[in-house]
C-alpha cells in the first residue's frame, strides 16, 4: 500500500509537472505502473489481476482479471456523475439538411432501449453484430448497444460494395446485421438494401436477422422473414443494464485491408481501448470533459471508431457527428461553418480534405465569414501530410496544426505531439516522435535499429501498450505472420521512414502493397483480383501513383490474353466498373491502360514499386534481378500516353 502511494505521488508530480522527456521515459520505464494509474480514470466493475499478463505471449492482455463496460464509461458514468444534460453528439447533417443534438441522458437511455431490441432479436455476450450503416446517430447508438450487452460489433463502410461486406460477413459470423435504407454521397443515393442482400446471398454464413433503418430519402424494401424496421422493432422492448465484459474481450472487430483481397479483422481488447482512448484524450489532445470535439471521418474507419464515438464519450465531451463532406455540402467553407456552429475546440480530419478545401478556395475567402476563436487545434492523420498542406492550414486557423501517425491496428495515435503534455516544435512533414507507451525503431534488413536520418522498416518494439490488437479475428497465425515474423521482438508497421538527429520520425512509404487513397487505406492485391477475372486479362498490376488530391490513386496495367480482339477502351472501362461493383466506389479505381508485358524479376515477382517510380518520374535503380531491363522502357512509353512518366 506504502510502495502503491509513493509511486502514485511520484506519477502525479510527473504527469502534472513533467516534460514530454520524463513522461515518455516513465512509461517506458515502468509501463505496468504507468497504465494501471491512468485506468484509475475509468469506472471499473471489478479491479484487474495482471496490469500486462504476458502468459500467452506474443497475444498479451491488459488489465487480465478486470471486469469492465465500454457503454458503462461512455454513457451511464456521466448521467450518474451529473452530466445528464451535457451534449453527447451533435449531428451535422448538410446532405439531408438535418441537426440533431442528443444529451447524455438521451444517448443513455436509446442505447439502453437499443440493447434491449438487440437482446429481443437474439443477441447475446460475445455474439457478433454487422453494423452498415450511413452517418447517422442510430449507427452511434448501435455501436454503444453492442458494447452494452457484451457483443462485439463490426462496422463496416458504407463505400464497400457487396462482395467487400460479404467477406466480412463470413469472417465475423454475425448473427444480426444493421443497416439503413440509404447513404447519401452529393448527388446521389445509396441504396444499401440491394448491397446487403446481395452481400448474404453470396456469404456462406447467414445472419438470423436484419434491423433496417428507414431513413426519408429512401425506403428499402423488406424481406419478410429476415427484416425488421428499425422502430417496429422496438415495440415491446425492455432496456437493458450494461453487463460485466471481461478486460479482454473483444469490443469490436474491424476489418482492414491486408496485402491479399481478404481483409484483416482487427480485435479491439476492451479495457485498453478505454484506458488508451481516455489517456489519449487529454495528453495528445489536450481536450476536457466539455470539450467539443470533432473527427471529421466516417464512423466505417477507425477514425471514426475511436475518435468520433468512442474517445470524446469516454472524456465526457461533445463530439460532432458530420455527414458531409469537406467541399461541395454547400461549399469549401463547410469545416468552418461547423467549427463556429458548434463551438468546436479540437477538431482532427485527413490531409486530403484540406488539399480538397485549398483546391476550391485557395485563399481561403470563406474562412472570412465565420468566428472560429473557439478552435484551440487541429489534428491531422490518415496518410502522409505533406509540408504545403500543413502551413497552409497553419497561416488560415492560426492554431497549432498536428499531423499524427497511426494505423487500425493500433487505435489511437503511435507518433504525436502531444499537446496536453508539452507543446513541442512542430515540423513540418513528421508526426513528431513516439507517443508515451510506443517504443518506435527504424530497423534494417537484419532487425537492426539505423542511424538517425537513414531509412528503414518502422517498428515497434513489444509489447505494444494497451488498445492496440491482441491478435486478429479467429487467426493468430495470420497475425504472427503478418506483424511479428520479420522482425523478432517487434511489430512490423508496414511503413518505411527515418528517425532524424532530433528524434523526430518521418513516414514516408508503405513497405507492402497497400495504397493510400484521400486515407483510404486499400489493397492493390484485391483489385489485381478483380482485373484478373476479366476474360481477357492474362495478367496485371495495380499501384498507387501521385495524386494531387488524393494523395495516392491506383492505376491499372493490364496485359491482354494473346488473340484478344475487344477494343482496349471498352477493357478498360469494363474493369473500372468491376472493381466498383465488387470493391465499391471508395476504391476510387478510375484509370488502366494496356500494356505489352509486366517487368518482373528472375523469380517472377511483378517490379510493382519500379513502376510505380517511373509514373511519378522518381529516380530508381535497376534491380539487378529483373529478367529483362527492356520492358521498363516500353512501360515508360504506355505511361507517357496517359500523362504519367513525364521526363
Ligand atoms: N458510401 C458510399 N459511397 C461512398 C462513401 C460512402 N460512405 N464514401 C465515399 N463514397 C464514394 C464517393 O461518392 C465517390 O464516388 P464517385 O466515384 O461516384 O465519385 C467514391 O466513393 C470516392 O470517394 P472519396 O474518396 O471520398 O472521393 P470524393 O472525390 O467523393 O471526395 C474528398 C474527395 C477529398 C472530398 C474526400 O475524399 C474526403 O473527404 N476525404 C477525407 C477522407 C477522410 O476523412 N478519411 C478518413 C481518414 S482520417
Ligand atoms: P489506416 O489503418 O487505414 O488508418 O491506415 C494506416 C496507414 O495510413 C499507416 O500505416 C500509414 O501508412 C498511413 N498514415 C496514417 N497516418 C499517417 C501520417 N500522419 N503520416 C504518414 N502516413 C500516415
């Protein structure tokens, strides 16, 4: 007890005093000690046994012994301590024109009742349920309902086709799927109904029920036996209570591309993801209960997950829930009108919807017309932020603009400034360095930690800290061998970069085949599996080539079967469309061109980033195992005639 208080003064004198220097050392130093102070910050229904339980290694748990609940924390907490009225959720909604604004007690009270259709329609602790859903409150209140009884939810993005969301559906096994009629996107509707039940009559594994939003823009029709209007359903329900969820069980279950067309299903464990998510709140945001904070993504990422439903509720603040875009819904001035509206302080959004707002006004006239005293922050994630981007968003809001660097896997960030510790130097093109509880190496071909400035695999030294992946859906063997095998004693990020003479990390590329669209992250391995069900597509490659706006967008080179004598544009458009009728719209697959023959290396493996150099004119050397240097120039001259490989 003694030994329990002198390291809880010595924490609080550091954490309240302390330089970023001392507080990252702390954790590193004692980890144990520094996570079991900051889970005393949540509402636990049994205390742990094992800080970090290390038993089953490599597939560690937090809190092992603790009996803890998500929604507890999010929602009923804060009615109990007083905080009823406070704003939960404003829901923004230019699309559809519509506001809503939902207090704590509100919130509570439809998650409860939630639950109880949940629990009428069969669902039960550790059960899985399908969430498909548009950005609309009832998605919040379906993740939370989830929570509530113990089963693991998985949300899947609206912008994935029919076969995306059946792949997910036979990993997960869900017994309940929610939906709504519709999404909106500016210009047209979704219908999700025909997706949904496309997607279950392809799956293997059926779920025994359907609850379908009806949203006004739309109604869907339903199936008799297997759907459920989401009101109708609610008809002589019971709320339910939260029930005790074991520290380690799974809260939700997010699926994220992976090199291959299937899809990773990230665990999210329960108690370090409310311990990470809460820390997070005030140490890399600086935000306090009250707060109002904004995550301007899609509840499908896992932006969305942890940043627009989970972290602000568990803080107590107000967090806004946007459908709309950056631009468009009506104009460039969209962000600023709801920072202003709703008096938002800290608001986070992807580099891309800043290009996209600089493109349409870049003097950023509209900014003129709204007070935006109340942001005290901007974050930025989701792919690199280059330079231009981060000034520029400087010189307008005039507030510190963060870029910070994290993945699904890990659910909240890895690198950052983190402003409610100390405010560091910001530079321009890095995401600063390692957020306490991150151990970050850039290690060689041989595991081995580079001098600073050189380049190399990110790491990240285990155990990775609370909250982020135990493992992946039902395949601990995937896991092992797709984050732990290269590397020993590290997770392998999957991106390349430098650590620089001041400690600061640079992300620069992937290592693997995954493409960063407007951050999307998406898999060239399952649309080279699309191209390659073309009748006359003998082999192909797709890779992600500079994008102005987007970043990154994929580009297709397709090599036809000999005797082929359809024309190569009606080819082309014909795998454009597959690739949106079976990825869906969000893969952004636009743009292929025929070649003659793939460069490829002695062993067969297709020089993907070689190409993908010389799209963006970027100086490479030849690999000397490539079977035949020739091919690189007629693959040179095809780019040429659709505006890529310029001198
Ligand atoms: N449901 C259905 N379709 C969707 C969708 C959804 N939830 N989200 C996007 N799509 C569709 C879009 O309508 C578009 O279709 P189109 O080819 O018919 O035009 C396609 O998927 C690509 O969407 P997107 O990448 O969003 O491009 P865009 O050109 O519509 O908009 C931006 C460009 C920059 C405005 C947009 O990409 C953006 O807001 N980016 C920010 C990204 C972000 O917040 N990422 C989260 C990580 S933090
Ligand atoms: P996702 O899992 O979809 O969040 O994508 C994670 C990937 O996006 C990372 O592994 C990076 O490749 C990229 N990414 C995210 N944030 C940043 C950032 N701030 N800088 C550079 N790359 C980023």
């Amino acid at each position: 007890m003694l030994i329990r208080r002198c390291w809880l003064a010595i924490y609080i004198l550091v954490i309240v005093m302390g330089s970023y220097k001392e507080i990252y050392q702390l954790a590193l130093d004692k980890p144990e000690e520094f996570w079991a102070e900051a889970a005393e910050d949540l509402v636990w229904q049994k205390r742990w046994d094992k800080v970090l339980d290390e038993t089953n290694s490599p597939f560690n748990n937090w809190f092992s012994g603790g009996k803890i609940n998500t929604c507890y924390n999010a929602l009923d907490r804060h009615v109990d301590e007083g905080n009823s009225r406070r704003l939960a959720l404003i829901y923004d909604s230019p699309l559809t024109n519509v506001k809503q604004k939902i207090t704590y007690l509100e919130l509570r009270d439809r998650v409860a009742s939630f639950s109880g259709v949940l629990r009428k329609y069969g669902v039960e602790y550790g059960d899985r349920v399908l969430i498909y859903m548009p950005m609309i409150p009832e998605t919040v209140i379906s993740m939370l309902a989830c929570a509530r009884i113990g089963a693991i939810h998985s949300v899947v993005f609206g912008g994935f086709a029919s076969n995306e969301l059946a792949k997910r559906i036979d990993d997960a096994k869900p017994k309940v799927i929610i939906s709504a009629s519709c999404g909106i996107e500016p210009g047209r509707i979704v219908e999700y109904k025909p997706l949904l039940d496309n997607a279950i009559r392809v799956s293997n594994s059926k779920p025994n029920h359907c609850i379908i939003f009806q949203r006004d823009m739309h109604e869907a029709e339903l199936n008799n036996k297997r759907d459920i209007d989401w009101h109708d359903a609610h008809d002589k329900v019971t709320a339910a209570d939260c029930v005790e969820v074991e520290a380690t069980d799974p809260l939700y279950i997010l699926y994220t591309s992976g090199t291959t067309g299937i899809p990773k299903g990230v665990v999210r464990p329960t108690a370090g993801h409310l311990v990470s998510l809460k820390w997070s709140m005030k140490s890399i945001y600086d935000v306090d209960p009250g707060d109002v904070y904004w995550a301007a993504s899609d509840v499908g990422w896992v932006v969305g997950h942890s940043y627009i439903v989970y972290a602000p509720l568990f803080h107590g603040c107000t967090s806004i829930l946007y459908e709309g875009k950056p631009v468009g819904t009506p104009d460039a001035g969209a962000f600023w009108r709801v920072i202003s509206e709703h008096q938002v302080n800290c608001m986070f959004t992807a580099p891309t919807a800043i290009r996209a707002i600089k493109k349409e006004d870049p003097h950023a006239q509209l900014i003129k017309k709204y007070n935006l005293d109340c942001l005290r922050s901007q974050f930025l994630a989701g792919e690199r932020c280059d330079p231009d981007t981060l000034e520029w968003t400087e010189k307008i809001l005039n507030v510190p603009v963060i870029d910070h660097w994290w993945q699904t896997e890990t659910g909240w960030p890895i690198a950052s400034n983190c402003l409610g510790i100390e405010q560091m130097d910001i530079k321009p093109g890095s995401p600063t360095c390692a957020v306490p509880g991150w151990k970050i190496d850039v290690l060689d071909e041989s595991s081995k930690p580079v001098q600073a400035g050189e380049i190399g695999a990110i790491s990240l030294k285990l155990p990775l800290p609370p909250g982020s992946l135990p493992t992946l859906w039902q395949n601990d063997e995937r896991f092992v061998d797709s984050y732990l095998a290269t590397y020993p004693g590290y997770y392998e990020t999957g991106d390349a970069g430098i650590i620089d003479e001041d400690g600061y990390l640079h992300v620069l590329s992937r290592t693997d085949d995954i493409i960063n669209v407007a951050g999307h992250r998406l898999s060239t391995g399952g649309m080279e599996q699309v191209l390659a069900e073309h009748r006359d597509v003998a082999e192909c490659a797709v890779l992600g080539v500079n994008d102005q706006l987007k970043g990154q967008i994929p580009l297709g080179l397709i090599v036809l079967k000999d005797g082929t004598n359809t024309e190569h544009s009606e080819i082309i458009e014909d795998v454009i469309k597959m690739v949106r009728a079976e990825i869906g719209p969000v893969a952004a697959f636009k743009m292929a061109t025929v070649v003659k023959r793939l460069p490829k290396t002695r062993s067969g493996k297709i020089l993907r980033g070689i190409i993908q150099k010389i799209a963006d004119s970027v100086d490479y050397e030849m690999p000397a195992t490539i079977d035949d240097p020739e091919i690189l120039k007629e693959i040179k001259e095809s780019l040429q005639k659709i505006g890529y490989a310029k001198e």
